[in-house]
C-alpha cells in the first residue's frame, strides 16, 4: 500500500545470516516486505525460504542448534535485539504452518486460546465476539457455527487450515507469515485459502512461501526468489515473472531448474 | 529364467508360512504357560476362601463362668469363658480321659474361647441355657475336611490323631461341620494359626506403601521429565543424566532395599517395617520409570503442537503446561501405573526393610508396622503348617487381581484419554 506515493517498509531485513551448527543456511539476506501486501517467497527445496520466514517471529529460537546474525526491523524494532520479547512478537507476528496444526480441542477453544493468554477478552461475550470475527475473517463461520464446540482435529483439511488462519488473526497480529499454507490442501480448499489471503491484506501484511509459482504469480503483490541460501531477486511480482533481471530467475520461472 | 523365478516366489511364500508358523507356536507357549500357572494357583488356592467351622453345643454355666446374679455388660466382659469352653469340647465325647480331652480341645482354634465370649455378649440371655455355637475348626481339620490331609499316613506322622479323625468322623456324619464363605481371610491379620491367618494387615500394608510411592514418585518423576524433556538444553550433561536414569531403571530391586536400610532407617531412623519406608524405597524404584514413560509421551506429543503454541505467542511453559502435558497425560497415567504394578510385586527392598516382620495388627497409617502382599506371599511359603499352602495361593490370587486392575486401569486411561491425531 503506498501512502502519498511512498511505500510503507513494514519489515526491514539487513545482512541476515543463518546457521544451523557449522552448516550456513541463509546468507546476508537484505530484504524490504511492504505493508499491507502479499510478499511471496519462492525457491526450489531446501533454499532456505522456510528458514527465512522462521527468522521473522523467531521460530528459530527453538531449534538448539540454530543461530541468527544481522538486523530484522519490524516497525523500527530490531527483533533479533536482547530486548526483544519473543512472547509480545509472536502476538504481533502470526503464523500458519504448511500442515494444519490444529490444537486437539474444541473450535472454540482453538480459537480462543491466543486472546485468553493474552488477556485480550475480559468477558465471555467479548471472546465470543472476538471467536466469531475471527472465524468470519477466516471465511469458516458459516461452515462451523453450529458445532463451536466440537473437536477442531474432526474438520476437514482445508477447513482446517482456514481454522488456523482464524486462530492467528484471533490476536489480531499486524503480520501473518504462511509456510506453505496450501501444499496439504486439494485444489478447491486452496482457492478458497488464496481468497481468504487477497482478502486479509486490508488488515495484514502476510509474507507467504510457496512452491507453486502459479501460487505466487496469483496471491502476491511482490516476489523474492531465494536459491542455495541467497536471495537471488526480489522485486513487485509483475516484474519478477515477466521480466526478471538475473538468469537463474529466470531460469526457475520458466521451469528449466527446481 | 522363468522356473527359477517361480522357484524363488515359492520359497519366499514358504519362508513366510514358516514364520507365521513360529510366531503362533510362540504364542501358544506362552498362553499354555500361563494357563498352567492359573490352573495351578487356583486349584491350590480356592479352597482357602472356604473356612471349617464345627457346631458345638455350649452351655452358659453362670457358675463355671463366675457371674453373679444379674451381671452387668463389664461382668460379661471380665467372666472367665476357659471353663465352659474346654467343657463344651469336653462334652464331645462323654467317655473322654484326661489326654483324650485335650486333644478335644485342639481340633479347634485356640481363638475357640473368644468365639463363645462373643455369643454371649451378643445375646446376654443365654445364661444357664445352652445353644450350639459355630467354632473354627483347627487347621489340620480344616484340610481334612477339604480332603487335602493325607489321612492313610501312619498315625505318628499326623498332627491329627485316630481318635481326633474319630470323633471329626461322627460330626460330619451327625452334619455338625460346616463349610463356609472364608471372611475372616479378608478381616484378620496374619497369625501363626493357619486357621486364623488374613491377609488385611499385608493388604492395607500393601496400599499404604503403594500409597507414598504414588505419592512421592509420581511428582518428582513428572517434574523431572518435564524439565528434561522440555526445557533442558541437550548437551552432555544432559545425556549423562539420561543414561544414568536409565541405568537406575535396571538397577536389581534389592539394591534400593539396601539404600532404604542404610540411609531411611540406619540415618533418618524412620520407624522401620513401616509403609511410610516401604514406600520411599519403592519410590526410588518406581522414578525411573515413571520417567522414561513420561518423557515418551511427551516425546510422542507432535511437534506442530508446540509451534501452534508457540507461533500464536504462548511461553515455553505455557506451551507445555496447557498442550504438551495434558496431551502426554494419558501415556504417562499408564506408566505410572505399570510402575506402580511393578513395586507391588516387589518382595526383596521390603524385606531388607523389615517388612517381613510377623504383624498380627492391621496397619492404620503407613507409620504402623505392616507387612505387605508379597511378602506375606513369602512369610506364608515358608510355614510349615498344612494350612498355609492354600493361603499362599489365596493369597497370589488376592495379588494377581490386584495388578490386573491395576493393568486394566492402565488400558483404560490409554485408550479412553489419548488424543487421536489427524
């Protein structure tokens, strides 16, 4: 979204390094992701776009033997810093995992769960309202209204799926990250999912990684292509498909490598 | 080409004949071990839960007892029963000499005094009349009568004499001897009288001290795998205490005995042959396995779980507290249960821990002295007396429904409470 022309630079990566033990993972990645877009990671396996995404509400931190170096500014705040709370940045940084994670609880609880331990809700009837939001937000309401109270595990995959959207926006977080959202999903599941992602943008910046590139060309507003642990391009998603810059781009896009 | 090919297809379906073969033979083994083992326990062992009793006529003789005119409840208490009661066995056989009355005497219980106070302080007005009083028959008697007692011995090998079988013989053809459901086996405590031998003090014994070690290894051993598993960093400190928690987990049982002999009692001088020490030993006992199967289920909990927690802003602790230990729950109640299973069949600690000691009192906290199922197991085996034969297997039988709903419970939780994950 540009305001007076200009973008907003929601999150600022600088110089951004992953290792897992001695083995390198990312390097010096620099990347700008715009507020209120659609920025789509894309990579073949194992190029270190998962990795990348991870860093960005520092899901890293609970693998032992990983290890982040550079700056990540998320409004001006560099969360790789010690004073950061990983706790107040994952309220702020939502995520959705490439299989459905559903906690083995009710719908309600599942969705419920995020605002309760964050104290969002100080009554019954404002959780239901913010349960119900969230469920509308995720285009599953209408589907599930009448059994909030049944065990989110007995959904289907792509109902599923969309449940755990409506749990990560329960907390209303300014950025959504998605990991491969729709790979466990059929065809008419994802395009529900990739609507509900053209719809969230209004409210979140989302940042999703895909393997399918035909994926990516439809749900984002900007690109980044990641190989072997570099970002090799990254630009609006028009100009990363049309008429990239570097060869390997290039390359991938029109199917010769991945 | 083709026929060896066909050749080696016939041999690879012959091989899995051959193997589906053993596996059955193996489970038929097992099953027939089993089955012998039952079959054998409870043909020695059901006839315990039947009790001899022999109908004697007694006369309440206020004299012979010493009651005055109209004696009062404590009169009743305090009058002498000796009398009357060695009279009414006496009685058995009008034409009895000296020797041959006391042998009367001894085809009942010692406890035959006792019984006869009781009537009448049942029913005081039995004074001066006489009625016919149910007595425990004397443990050879009692076999005799289930037909467990080699009567065709000579007569100087036998505790029970001719003249004894004798009169035994003419109470049961006059229906004076009585079988019946064996209560006080449940009610009594140990004795050194077969007859009068229960199981209430191991049994109480054994609840107590299964009780503590619920109770101390169950906290402990949770706590220890949640940190393990969930908060400790993996490093080699860390690995040092997990192989040596599984090595604590093979250590033999009576070495925990040893501990609980020299550090509870010979250190903290806790009252020994008590539950309250019985207990902390099995506890030692029972922790490592607690711990290895709640660190399996907490392992067993999906990872996706944790970074659903974790990715919608819930703490590390929150993460485990609200999701991975009520998920691992069900798998860790079973564990525990299995574990508990185990140390109430432990015989070897509690023995060194003095629980072997001869307690004819039922335990009422875990500080009393108390002996407990196995080891009365132990204790009965080892008397001499006929009538402890049926006891040892009664008293297995009491055991082995113990640990199978024990066992059963287990399945139960598992089955019941597991999350199914999609």
């Amino acid at each position: 979204m540009r305001k007076n022309g200009v973008k907003m630079i929601k999150i600022k990566a600088k110089d951004v390094d992953v290792f897992y033990g001695k083995k390198q993972a990312l390097f010096n990645i620099s990347l700008d992701i715009e507020e209120n877009q659609v920025t789509a990671l894309i990579g073949p396996s194992g190029c270190g776009k998962s990795t990348f995404l991870r860093c960005l509400n520092r899901m890293n931190d609970v693998i032992d033997i990983c290890s982040v170096k550079g700056e990540i500014l998320i409004n001006d705040f560099n969360i790789n810093d010690k004073s950061c709370d990983v706790v107040r940045l994952r309220e702020k940084i939502g995520m959705v995992f490439q299989k459905p994670n559903p906690f083995p609880k009710t719908l309600y609880e599942n969705v419920s769960y995020g605002p309760t331990i964050h104290g969002m809700a100080q009554s019954k009837q404002e959780m239901d309202e913010i349960v119900e939001t969230s469920l509308k937000k995720a285009a599953l309401w209408e589907e599930v209204k009448d059994r909030l109270h049944e065990p989110g595990t007995g959904l289907s995959g792509g109902q599923q799926q969309r449940l755990c959207i409506a749990r990560a926006i329960s907390v209303r977080p300014e950025v959504i990250l998605m990991d491969e959202p729709c790979s466990a999903l059929d065809p008419i599941a994802t395009a529900q999912i990739e609507e509900l992602i053209d719809e969230l943008k209004k409210e979140h910046t989302i940042i999703i990684v895909t393997h399918s590139m035909a994926q990516a060309a439809r749900v984002s507003q900007n690109t980044g292509f990641f190989h072997l642990g570099q970002l090799i391009e990254h630009g609006s998603t028009d100009k990363i498909f049309k008429n990239p810059d570097n060869k390997k781009t290039q390359d991938y896009i029109t199917g010769r490598f991945g | 080409m083709n026929k060896n090919k066909e050749q080696l297809l016939n041999k690879r379906y012959k091989a899995e004949q051959r193997f589906r073969l053993y596996g059955l033979s193996a489970i038929f083994m097992a099953l027939l071990f089993l089955t012998i083992f039952i079959f054998k326990i409870f043909s020695t062992g059901y006839s315990a839960f039947q009790k001899t009793w022999l109908i004697v006529p007694v006369t309440f003789d206020a004299e012979l007892m010493m009651l005055d005119q109209n004696p009062s409840k404590e009169d009743l208490q305090d009058a002498d029963y000796y009398d009357i009661a060695l009279k009414s066995m006496a009685d058995l056989d009008p034409n009895a000499n000296e020797d041959q009355e006391n042998e009367l005497k001894r085809m009942v219980s010692y406890f035959f005094e006792k019984e006869i106070k009781n009537e009448l302080l049942n029913d005081p007005n039995l004074i001066g009349k006489t009625k016919e009083v149910y007595l425990t028959a004397s443990d050879d008697l009692d076999q005799v009568f289930k037909g467990n007692y080699p009567r065709d011995l000579p007569e100087e090998q036998r505790r029970v004499s001719d003249y004894q079988l004798k009169i035994f013989d003419q109470l049961v053809a006059n229906s004076k001897v009585e079988s019946k459901f064996n209560i006080s086996f449940f009610t009594n405590a140990d004795s050194r009288e077969a007859e009068l031998a229960g199981i209430a003090s191991s049994f109480m014994g054994s609840i107590f001290s299964i009780l503590v070690c619920l109770m101390i290894a169950f906290p402990v051993a949770v706590l220890a795998a949640i940190y393990l598993e969930e908060f400790a960093p993996k490093n080699r400190f860390t690995d040092f205490i997990e192989v040596n928690i599984n090595n604590l987990a093979a250590v033999p049982s009576i070495v925990f005995g040893l501990l609980g002999l020299g550090v509870l009692l010979a250190i903290f001088q806790l009252p020994r042959s008590t539950p309250l020490v019985g207990g902390i030993t099995l506890s030692l006992m029972t922790l490592p396995t607690i711990i290895i199967a709640a660190r399996a289920s907490l392992k067993a909990v999906p990872p996706s779980i944790r970074e659903a927690a974790l990715a919608i802003g819930a703490s590390r602790m929150q993460t485990t507290m609200h999701h991975t230990v009520p998920l691992s729950m069900p798998g860790t109640l079973s564990g525990t249960i299995i574990g508990l299973a185990q140390a109430l069949g432990e015989t070897a600690p509690l023995i060194l821990i003095g629980m072997v000691a001869f307690v004819n009192t039922i335990p009422g906290s875990p500080m009393d002295p108390a002996a407990s199922l196995p080891v009365q197991i132990y204790i009965w085996a080892e008397s001499a007396e006929r009538g402890f034969v049926e006891k040892v297997s009664a008293c297995i039988m009491v055991l082995l429904g113990f640990l199978i709903i024990m066992n059963l419970f287990a399945q139960i939780i598992r089955h019941k409470f597991e999350k199914k994950w999609s």
